[in-house]
C-alpha cells in the first residue's frame, strides 16, 4: 500500500508551488500593480492589494483559499464594478481594469504549478499593459525591473522545491533578459514599424495644456504646472527667446467671458497659401508629448514636412489624429512671411474675425470708438492701447480677480486692472472688433528653456501664453503681444522674470524660477530631461519615416529582401553572441601551469605503455615510472619532492626559471621511458 502511495505522492509534491516561488509572485504581482495607481481607479488598486494579503494570508497558514461560490460572487462583482466605474466599454482602461483582477484573483485560488504559470503570463501582459498610457524612461526601467520579479518566479518554479533560492533566481532571471536584449534591439531596428497599440483613444489620461475654450484666468492656472509641453532640436541654434512664439490655438469666438476656437473656416484660395522656400526659413523639429488633441505648436507660418502633419486655413498645423503619445514632425516655419497680404478677406473669414456678441461690454466698445477717431488706423489704434497699457497702472499677475460671464472686458480694462497675458490679449482683440479691424486671439507657448547638455529646447506648461494677430489690408496679419507692454521681462526672460515674489510663491516647486539658485538640483533636472529626451528620440520617436531613413543609410536600396536578410543576419549574429557567452561562462577554470605540464607529461608517456592510475597521486605515479626509466631513487626523490611542491605548496615562491628546471626533469623521463620502450 506505501508502495502505490508514494508515486503519487511525489507526483503532488512536483505539481506544488515552492514556498520562495509563492513569495516572489506575491512581490511581482504588487510591483506590476503599482504602476497603474495613476490609471486607473484607486478601487481596483485595492482590490489587487487586497488580493495579494489574501495570498499572503494564505500563504503564512492563516487563511483558507475561496470557496467556489465565494470565487463566483468576487468575479461578477469585479466585472460589474469595472462596467459602472465611468471607464468606456472596450477602452484599454477597462481592459487593463478587467486584466489586474483576473491576475489578484487567479493569485488567490492558485494552487499548482499550472495556476503559477497563468499567474505569470498575466504578469507578463499586465506589464507591456501600462505602455498603453505611459512610455517614459523612468516607466521602461521600472517595467525591466518588474519582469525581472516575475521572471524570477519563473525560473523558482522549475527549480527542486527545496532548493529554491530567490536570489540565485533573481540572478538568473537578470541574466536570460540580459540574453534576449541583442535580439531585441535587431527587431525594434529592422522589423517593419506599425501602429503601435497606445494610438488607441484614453479617454481618462488627458493632458494637462492649452485647450480649445480658454477664460482669461484660465492660461494663469495652466503656468502653475511644470509638465513638459514638447520639446525643440533646432538645426541651427536657438533663436532669442523673445522670437520663440509657438502657436497651437487661434480663438475666434468669444461668448460669457469665454474665447474658443472657431470654426466655419473657408477653403484655401488660389495664391493665398504660402509657397514653401520663399524666404530664408528656421527648421527645426518637434517631440510634442501627448495631448488628446489634433492642434501641434510651431512657429510663425509653418512647413510641416511630416506626412500627418497638415497646415489649416488660419496658418496653424494640425494632426491627421489625436496626439496620444509622443508625437514627432519636422517643421520649417518662415516668421517675416505675410499672411492674407490681400486687400479683401474673404467674407466668412472677415465675418468670423470681427464678430463680437451683442451688448457685451458697452464701456470699452466706446472706449476703443474714441481712440478709433484719434488715431484712424489699425496700426496707430493698436500703439496707443499698447501707450496707454504702459502708462496706466495696468499690472501683471498669476492672481487677477474673477470677471464673471458677463461685461469682463469692462470689469478688467476699467476697474481691475490686473490681469494675466490672457486678459491683455482678449482685451485688445475686443477693442480691435469694436471698430471693425479683423482680430483674433492666438493661444500656444512663449519662450523655452535650453537644456545645456544637449541643446534642445523644453517647453513647459507654465510657458502658456496668449497674444493678438490683427489685419492690415495689403499687410496681412500682424502679430502684437500686449504682455510686452505690460511686462516686458515675459518676453525677454521668461515666466519667472516677470512675477512677484507672491506670485513665484504659488508656482510649482520644480519650475525654473523656484530652483533657480540651486544650481546642484538644476544640473540634476537638466540630466534628466537630456536622458528622457534621447529616450524620446531613438526609441518612442522610432517611428516609420525615422526607421525608413535609417535603413536607407544602412541598407542604400530599402526592399523587402534587404530587409528580412538583416533581420536574419542581426538575428544569426546575436544568437551567436550569447551562444559565445555561454560558451565562455561554461569553460573549464584555468589550471595551474604546473598542473598542465604534468597534464601534458603524462599523456605523452601514456602513449608509450605508462597509463597513470585514477587514483594514483602525482608523486607514486613517478616514484613507479622511475625505475622504469633508469632512474636513481635520490633522483626520484627529488624529482617528486620539486613536484608536490610546486603543486601542493600555495604560498611557494616559483618563477619561469622553476618551471623550465621542472620541465627538462620530465622531459629527460620521458625520453628514458620512449627508450626503454623501444629496447
């Protein structure tokens, strides 16, 4: 009977999962989860966590797994929370959602090798999930190190279960991703780019950035955040900061209080498009991080020369789709060139432009009549709203107070007084519509900060700005930015030139005008963004036209036969290369140069008959031979006496000179025994 008994005794143990194995899946499985506390909802968080103290429970002889019905009523709760969580059906929110709770579930009635595997599989996915909504550096080496974890399990998984040692598995599970990296990097290289997975709509990971409908306070909000807008590497040098406008938005529209982008745009008309190479250009090329949003940034009367990148009637560029990861086009803009240098506008455009709801602000609409009757033309009607912003007490500030919905121009031109770039702009296409000069309100970024390591420019959030394009008839639209009257330090210098002390105070606390004077920190921030933008160039940015100029340099003629051949040659070439690391790892330890010369002395006198016992040592295989070879006892004695010690001796002192002495001894017993055998 224990006979019959035991194989399937140790068919159990085999299928049971080693303790350490169980500690190391727990572990990845919070490792994988954590990623996804800035995703998704917090709930589902805690429901995998909670799992996971389950498991451990478990684990320590504390708890019991589930019962079937208990794993029945967890399951359709779980689907049925995802389902009223807000998050839109089949969105990869909902998906990832659905994901993370099979894996803590399946985690908790794990029982046998078979469960542990489909635990780790799903490890697997839920970590290439979280590239769907972030991509960074600082994502990817985390992610590296998560498979690491779940690797490791893996590998404890098929270790004996008592010698299951995590470290050993950490080691080894490092190690055979270390292997697969070669391979790797010929694939991402050479393999043909697709669309990757994350061009898919997430509703809930919108950005922070400029938006289509804009109140005067709300671009002030946007300069307290530090997050990244996008990214510059010129082909020549920086432009001054004070040319650096970057335009996303223009707002035509204005209704409550509230500018948005206008619609209703007419068609591009025969001659009125720019023509490309007219006029010495600036070319440079943008990393736009995500925006959920079609509108790129680019300087004055752009060029895109990236097929998704398209120029709309109002001279802005615009993507084919939303921007949902870091979107990369190069672009030559041409900032002297008119724009509608016409004597007419069309009609739906000059109406677009000039249309202000009735009623709305009826101090400053006579305002701007009076000075229309001073001054008589566009030109001279704008510097002297730009005079009369200098010489007033007109004031600059993150902090203005509310206007409310209705009659704001009038509440800020004439009672505030203090205001953001946003309240200028609005206030002076307002006055320019209430004498009927086309006016519109652009909306995008000023300014940059250069990262000195690598000489591209970042642009972030808090480098938000608004300005004025009005028309002259025979000149085009003319850019005028009223915050250069007001503060001309934002323009020159940047953000921070411009502000109180007060108003520094409620930045965030990684903005530039806060560590300004920690140049330690600063450093630090500069290599950061310098990794993170090399990161965005090579491999988020690696998209089909970058790849399809590098395999034109690498290949010359790019044709689907050059490409599987180097696909199967990097492929071969990085087979071998870690065919040859093992190999290496694997060679026998170098011996010790006596140990070989012996080695050598006896397979030669082997040939001759004198075949050297397993167990016989070094010493009685020579005292035995001597004889043979007509050698003295004395001279045996010694002979084996400057062996042992030479072999056995660590802390003896020998030379070449030792070594040369030893073997002519061998030699001269060699020659004696091949002698002796022809005799």
């Amino acid at each position: 009977m224990a006979s019959a008994s035991a194989p399937g005794a140790a068919r159990g143990v085999d299928r049971q999962i080693p303790r350490n194995t169980l500690a190391l899946l727990m572990v990845a499985q919070v490792a994988v989860v954590i990623p996804y506390l800035f995703h998704l909802s917090p709930w589902i968080i805690g429901v995998g966590l909670f799992c996971g103290y389950w498991r451990a429970g478990v684990y320590r002889g504390r708890w019991n797994y589930p019962r079937r019905w208990v794993k029945t009523v967890l399951v359709l709760s779980s689907v049925g929370a995802v389902a009223i969580s807000g998050a839109p059906p089949f969105s990869p929110e909902a998906a990832a959602s659905l994901l993370i709770l099979a894996f803590a579930l399946k985690l908790v009635e794990m029982k046998s090798r078979r469960d542990a595997y489909l635990v780790i599989f799903l490890g697997y996915f839920i970590i290439a999930t979280e590239f769907l909504f972030n991509q960074s550096i600082t994502v990817a080496a985390y992610q590296v190190a998560a498979m690491i974890l779940v690797t490791a399990a893996m590998v404890g998984l098929n270790q004996v279960p008592t010698r299951v040692r995590p470290l050993a598995s950490l080691r080894v599970a490092g190690i055979l991703i270390l292997q697969a990296l070669p391979l790797t990097l010929v694939l991402f290289l050479f393999f043909p780019r697709i669309a990757p997975l994350w061009s898919m709509p997430l509703p809930s990971a919108a950005s922070t950035g400029i938006s289509d409908r804009v109140k005067p306070g709300d671009v002030a909000e946007l300069t307290r955040s530090d997050e990244l807008a996008f990214r510059v590497v010129f082909d020549a040098g920086v432009p001054p900061k004070r040319e650096l406008y970057w335009r996303g938005l223009v707002y035509s529209r204005f209704e409550e209080g509230t500018w948005s982008a206008g619609g209703g745009l007419p068609s591009w008309e025969e001659g009125e498009r720019p023509e490309v190479g007219s006029g010495p250009g600036v070319s440079y090329e943008v990393l736009l991080e995500a925006t959920q949003a079609n509108w790129l940034f680019a300087l004055e009367t752009p060029t895109a020369s990236t097929p998704a990148a398209a120029l709309t009637r109002d001279f802005r560029l615009e993507s084919e789709d939303p921007v949902l990861s870091v979107f990369r086009y190069r672009v030559e803009s041409r900032p002297g060139l008119a724009t509608d240098a016409v004597q007419a506008l069309p009609p739906a455009l000059h109406a677009r432009e000039t249309r202000l709801p009735e009623g709305e602000s009826p101090r400053v609409r006579a305002h701007a009549r009076d000075l229309w009757q001073r001054t008589g033309s566009a030109p001279a009607f704008v510097a002297a709203v730009l005079a009369e912003i200098r010489s007033e007490p007109f004031f600059y500030t993150l902090r203005p107070p509310a206007l409310g919905d209705r009659h704001s121009i009038d509440t800020f031109w004439l009672d505030s007084r203090r205001g953001f770039c946003a309240h200028y702009a609005g206030a002076l296409v307002f006055m320019l519509r209430a004498v009927g000069v086309p006016a519109r309100m652009v909306g995008g970024y000023q300014g940059g900060e250069v990262n000195p390591i690598t000489g591209h420019l970042m642009v972030r959030q808090y480098d938000a700005h608004a300005w004025v394009e009005y028309w002259v008839p025979g000149m085009g639209w003319q850019r005028v930015d009223p915050t250069a009257a007001v503060a001309p330090a934002r323009i020159e210098r940047g953000l921070e030139a411009a502000l109180s002390q007060e108003d520094r105070q409620s930045l965030s606390a990684l903005t530039s005008a806060r560590f300004q004077s920690m140049g330690l920190l600063r450093q630090v921030l500069y290599w950061a963004d310098s990794l993170e933008h090399r990161w965005n160039m090579w491999v988020v940015g690696y998209d089909a036209q970058v790849q399809a100029a590098f395999l034109g340099d690498v290949l010359g003629d790019v044709t689907p036969a050059r490409i599987g051949a180097a696909v199967l040659a990097g492929g071969a070439a990085s087979v071998a290369v870690v065919a040859l690391a093992l190999f290496w790892r694997r060679r026998p330890p170098p011996r010790h140069p006596v140990e070989r010369l012996f080695g050598r002395f006896c397979r030669r006198v082997a040939g001759a008959g004198w075949k050297r016992a397993p167990a016989e040592s070094p010493g009685a295989f020579i005292r035995r031979i001597a004889s043979a070879g007509g050698l003295g006892d004395a001279q045996a004695t010694r002979l084996v006496a400057e062996l042992e010690r030479l072999l056995y001796n660590p802390g003896a002192e020998w030379g070449s000179r030792d070594l040369r002495q030893l073997r002519g001894q061998l030699r001269r017993l060699q020659l004696r025994l091949m002698l002796g055998s022809v005799r």
